[in-house]
C-alpha cells in the first residue's frame, strides 16, 4: 500500500473518502480560501495531490519503507497541522520526514526532532507527554499548534520553489484560522522564519517593512489587529544540530519558557 486511504480508520485521520482532493496549485488555493474550520481545512490538507514530485516520493518510501519499521503501515499522504485549535503559541516546522511524520501522519512524530521537541514542550508545561512516536498515542499539545509550510516529506529534506509556493496557501490559510488567539509564533530554523513571513502577511498580520535576521533567540513584535505578537526564533532540534551541540535541551527549554511566558 502507497498510502493510508482517507477515512479508513487511521488515528486521528482529518479526512473522508469524500474531502476534495486538489490536483494543481489552482485547486490549492480554491480549497484552502473556502476553508471556514481547522476541521475542513486539515482534511484537505490531508489528501493534497498538487506536487507530483512529493507524491511520488511520499508514496515511494511509504512503498519501500526503512528496515525498522517494515512492518509498519505509513501514512504516505501530506501531514496536517495539529494541536491546539485555539493556541496561543504556534510553532512553525519544516516538512515532514520520510519516515517520520510521513510514517505515523503526525508532524515531528516518530523522528529523533521530534524527540528533543516534545521532550522539552513537556518540561515546559506546553505537551502532555514527554513522547510522540504514532497517531494515538495519547500526546496533547497545550495551547501550542504545529504547523509547516510544506505538507509532504520532500525528496533529500529540500522542497523545490515551486512546491513550497505551491503548498503557501494551506499554511496561510491556517495561520488565519488560528490568529484570534495566537501571542508567540515560534520559527524552527532559518527556512521556517523565512517561510512564516508570507503567511503571516496573508493571514493579515502587520508586519515590519523589512524581514529580521534569523537567528536563535531572536524576537521581533508584529500585531494582529490590536494584538501584538512576538516571532521568536528557535535553531531546529535537527540530529544534526543535537549531535553537534548547537543546540541543547536548555536553549529550547528556554525558548518555550519564553514563549509560554509571553502567550499568557
């Protein structure tokens, strides 16, 4: 099987045999705008076919799988937000990993960053659990979402131009549902702070005229309506990252305290 098909019973699966299915980056941005509820919009995030490249892909290492997990069914579809529908804090990934979120249909679950991440939101107060490894398992974000501006586990961890312009609108759409009540959106990389910016402007934030710098730590305040909110960027809990020592359990313990501090 290539992929877990919509509404077959998969944990936590968004979709229906019915949700409409976009093919084109056309249908994307048709879709998403007539998104009114987090419920809507996840379902077709879900099932999107608009990057033939990630399909295929998505659906080639769902086929042919790692050997640790070859008696594993995957996901092998696009990987929704999840979390909190009204949160306060909104984390901004990457795209899923191939045998990560891509096996178990869950943003930074069932990989080593998203070991480092859950296991410091927990000490944070901002998870339930210090652990994700599958869809139902029990893990509750509190007052955080997850989301990232590309859907689909990309070939090499690098999406193409065109697929991220393509997948844009999903996220945007997103960021708009959730703002009424987001304070802290919080960058996971360099790529994620560059990526949050359009969708920011799309969901109608106020933004300043040039874009900041990235970097860890870095805090920059934009306003939804009357409501300021702070960007703060964070280094991404990649293996490579953790292995190396660029970034501890302490540095991302101390951006969650952050964040969790000014989302009150």
């Amino acid at each position: 099987m290539t992929f877990v098909p919509p509404g077959t019973g998969w944990p936590g699966d968004p979709a229906t045999a019915d949700t409409p299915v976009a093919h084109d980056p056309a249908d994307v941005r048709r879709l998403a705008s007539a998104c009114d509820t987090l419920a809507e919009l996840t379902a077709a995030q879900s099932v999107c076919r608009a990057c033939p490249r990630l399909v295929a892909w998505r659906e080639e290492v769902a086929t042919v799988k790692r050997r640790a997990f070859a008696d594993e069914t995957y996901w092998g579809r696009p990987v929704p937000g999840w979390g909190d529908e009204r949160p306060r804090i909104l984390l901004v990934g990457l795209a899923p990993a191939a045998h990560g979120g891509n096996r178990t249909g869950r943003i930074f679950t069932g990989d080593r960053s998203g070991d480092w991440l859950f296991a410091s939101l927990h000490r944070c107060g901002l998870a339930e659990k210090e652990t994700s490894t599958h869809a139902g398992d029990g893990q509750r974000l509190l007052g955080v979402r997850v989301v990232a501006p590309v859907r689909c586990a990309p070939p090499a961890n690098k999406p193409t131009p065109e697929e991220k312009g393509t997948c844009l609108p999903w996220m945007s759409r997103e960021v708009a549902l959730v703002a009424p009540h987001v304070r802290v959106v919080v960058a996971l990389g360099g790529y994620a702070w560059q990526a949050m910016w359009p969708a920011l402007k799309d969901a109608g934030y106020d933004l300043p005229p040039a874009r900041p710098p990235f970097g860890h730590g870095a805090e920059t305040e934009v306003r939804y309506g009357d409501a300021p909110v702070t960007l703060i960027g964070c280094y991404h809990p990649s293996q490579q990252n953790t292995f190396t020592g660029r970034v501890t359990a302490q540095m991302l313990d101390d951006i969650f305290t952050r964040a969790r501090s000014l989302a009150v």
